[in-house]
C-alpha cells in the first residue's frame, strides 16, 4: 500500500463565480446546452494531459444541475477530479465529491478489503476529517460491480457540521483501485445523518454513474 496524497479541505467559497445553469471547469465556464461530454473518462491520456499518473480506466457522469464547479489535475487539490456544489448563496459550498487512485496490493479478496479499510481508516478518514472526526462506521459498498469498503463519519469545518462518506473501491488482479471522498455541510447539503451518506446527495450519484474499463 502507498500514502495518499489527497488535500480534502472545505473550501469558503467557490474557487469560480457560480450561476444558475452553468457549468465550471476549471474556472472556464461552460452553458449546460453547450457540447461539454456527458461523462468524462479518467484513463492515461486524462493523467497525461494533467500530470498525473492513472494506471487505469473509469468513466464518471460530468454533473448537472446545481452549478457545479468541476475540478482537474492540479486544480483538484491532490485528487484526479474534484466536484464542488455550491450552496444556494453560490458563496460556499454545499457539497464537494474527490477521485483518486489507490493502491492495494493483489491477494485473497478478503484481505485485500481488510487492507482497504486500514488505509482508509489510518489515513484518508484522518485526513478528510481533521482533528475533531468522529467516525460512525464501516459498511461494504460496490461500485460497478467491484466491491470496496465505505467508511463514514462527520467532523466540524469552520463552525459547521460535515458528514463524511469515504468509498475505496478495489479492482480484481491488479493493485489499483479509485477512492471516492464525499463531504455534504449538514444544512446546506442533503445529508442531515451520517445513515444517509452514500444514499443520497453528489457521493451517491458520483458512484452509481461511475464505471470501469473501457467505454
């Protein structure tokens, strides 16, 4: 297993200007009806294009409605792809959803989830959460077929409450997997309870459209 270098912090505002049926990548922004790819495909010519390294090939569902301001490369603080959803004052954000890559190393499936979940746990949950994160338990979670491990928690983020919802999906005979970090501020996003996290709000439709493999 390697560290992670995911930046997993909740930002005051939007890094853009957001507006009702607009779309912003990377500080460009773009009209819902203009040609903008349905789903976008993280594979080695996106890392190419960012600098990074994905061993991998995964489509996710480039998001609509609520003005999402989405972020790559660089631009996504560590991560492969970053989507932040703004508040209804456009001057914060509501909900934020992270991708990026994982290592586990190959072996029996089920120490190989065990290995996920200590990764997540001693790691990623420590960083997303900060000091003050209370962790609510672990469920099993599939994505696309492919079974992981979703860790779920809340912390405090500049005086309000975040429910956490941290998903590492494992791929069969190979070392890499995705890791998928959901934030919702409790009030201004759908999730109220940390029940709800995975069930509901931008982490659940970033999972349900993700998908592995070739198109």
């Amino acid at each position: 297993m390697r560290r992670l270098g995911l930046l997993l912090i909740l930002a005051t505002a939007c890094e853009a200007e957001c507006k009702a049926g607009e779309v912003t990548v990377n500080g460009e922004k773009v009209h819902e009806d203009a040609s903008v790819p349905r789903s976008l495909v993280l594979n080695a010519a996106y890392g190419a294009k960012h600098g990074l390294d994905i061993p991998l090939e995964a489509r996710v569902e480039v998001p609509r409605g609520d003005s999402p301001v989405v972020l790559e490369g660089e631009a996504a603080g560590g991560a492969w792809i970053r989507f932040d959803y703004p508040d209804q004052s456009g001057d914060k954000i509501a909900e934020r959803v992270s991708i990026a890559g994982l290592h586990v190393d190959p072996g029996p499936e089920a120490e190989r989830l065990a290995a996920l979940e200590q990764l997540i746990m001693t790691q990623v949950f420590p960083q997303a959460a900060g000091p003050g994160g209370k962790y609510h338990g672990s469920r099993p979670a599939t994505v696309d077929g492919k079974r992981g491990v979703m860790v779920i928690g809340e912390t405090t983020m500049e005086g309000e409450a975040v429910m956490l919802g941290v998903v590492g999906v494992l791929l069969p005979e190979q070392k890499d997997g995705l890791m998928v970090v959901g934030q919702s501020v409790v009030g201004k996003g759908p999730i109220g309870t940390p029940d709800a996290v995975g069930s509901t709000g931008a982490l659940h439709d970033v999972l349900q459209s993700l998908r592995f493999g070739p198109g």
